[in-house]
C-alpha cells in the first residue's frame, strides 16, 4: 500500500461486490482479466489482437487491422477506465500499458468460483499465448 | 458527406437518412461533418461508432481519437440498454441523447444514426 493514486474521486479501499459483478459482466472485461498476469504488461493494442481473435475464432494473424481497431477502442473508451476507476488494472497513459490493479485478484478469485464452460474456454484462450510467450513463440 | 434532407415523415428505419440539420441544443450554429449507423449486433457497437463518426471528423483513424476516454463523457452501455436493446417496441419511439465530445456536439438517436456537428464559426 502507500502507491501515490491518481486524481479523481476517492476510490474504496474494498471494492464491493455491486462493482465487482458490475466488473464481469462483460465477456471482454471477462477476458482482460484473464489476459493479466503479475509477469506481464499487455499493450491495449495487443489486449484488442487477443480479444478480437478470440472472439472471430481466429488465429491472430487472421486479423484485418479494422477489426483489431475496433476492439482496441472499445477497449480504451469503455472497458479499460471502468476498470481502473475500479482499481481492477492500472495503465500507464503514454505507452499505454495494462497491468493488475489492487482488486484485480480479489475479482479473479470470485471469477473462479462462478464457473461457466464458455468462460474457462475463454481463460485458457487468454493464458495460452501467454505460455506459447514465455517459451519464446 | 451526404446532404441532410429536411425532416420529414420518415419512420425510424436503419437505412434512412438522417434528416436532422441541427443539434438540439439551441447555442449558436452547428453544421453536421460526419455521420454513422450503428451496428447494435456489434459488442460496444454504440462506442465505436461514436468514436469512429468522431474521427471521420478530425480526418483521422478511430485509433488516433485518444482522449478524453468516451467513458468520460457518456454511459454508452445505457444507452445501447435503452435505445437498442429495450424490448418494448419503440418503432413510433423517438430518442435522443446530444453531449460534446472533443469540440464536437455529437447526436445518438435511437433510430441508429451517430451524427456529429462542429461549431460554425462567426
């Protein structure tokens, strides 16, 4: 604790359940936060390639760079600032970089117990490339 | 950009043109610069789109339209709940939502239409 916040309101150190369903229940948040790990910082513009191939059920460099584009606002526009306000990621405005926030293991963890088959396909889609990352791809 | 016909008895269809010259708000003279249908099937189809008539009217890529974030500015997500996903048939319903974003008075209707105004300078 003690990371200097940044301006706006004051933001909860316990984040409710109201914010945290309110956190999930969107299948692209949903899979944001699957994305994120302790070891890696994701661009918002990878976070979109992901986000997109999964849900065209394609490889990501199948992608049109529209498509990407398109997800890559609604990203920066909508889901990622809810999530901050939430202190769920942070981001790092210039090079626009997306890590854990405080309260991304907290909602991770109520994540896990709500089940859902399409969610875990969705989770090990999103921690995949991670792996096939680390051994070097 | 296509010139905008003066309102007439058109029904809220999709493919009609938008038929509003003016924003709604009063404040001096505004001239519409880009406009774009939504695409409700789309996730965040409303976000996009506005971001994307947005840049249409700076002449740039929707990438490019950074700040403010439009979560800012507007609830997207109520809108696309109340425009597009309401199951009352609001086909003789007419909505409207008018804010400004990045000097620009932006217009959503309920009709699908993402119009986008720019000030006329005197």
């Amino acid at each position: 604790m003690g990371e200097g916040s940044t301006s706006g309101p004051p933001i909860p150190a316990f984040l409710e359940l109201d914010h945290v369903f309110e956190a999930l229940a969107h299948k692209r948040r949903r899979y944001l936060l699957y994305s994120l790990s302790a070891d890696k910082e994701w661009t918002l513009w990878e976070l979109a390639e992901k986000v997109a191939a999964w849900e065209r059920d394609v490889d990501e460099t199948a992608l049109s760079e529209e498509a990407i584009e398109r997800v890559y606002v609604s990203l920066q526009h909508s889901h990622v600032p809810m999530l901050v306000e939430n202190e769920i990621v942070e981001i790092e405005e210039d090079a626009e970089r997306v890590r854990p926030g405080p309260n991304a293991d907290r909602v991770l963890s109520i994540l896990e117990n709500a089940g859902g088959s399409d969610d875990t396909l969705q989770e090990a889609h999103a921690r995949g490339d991670r792996n096939a990352e680390l051994t070097g791809r | 950009m296509t010139d905008a016909p003066h309102d007439g008895d058109d029904g809220p269809r999709r493919t009609a043109e938008p038929a509003i010259d003016q924003p709604a708000t009063q404040d001096g003279e505004w001239t519409q610069v880009a406009q774009r249908p939504n695409e409700p099937d789309e996730a965040d189809g409303l976000t996009t789109t506005i971001v994307s008539a947005v840049a249409d009217a700076e002449g740039v890529s929707p990438r490019e339209v950074k700040r403010p974030p439009l979560y800012d500015v507007v609830d997207t997500a109520a809108l696309e709940r109340a425009f597009f996903q309401s199951e009352t048939d609001t086909g003789d319903v007419r909505c409207l939502t008018e804010f400004e974003y990045r000097d620009y008075r932006v217009v959503v209707r309920s009709d699908g239409w993402v119009l986008v105004y720019e000030r006329v300078d005197r």
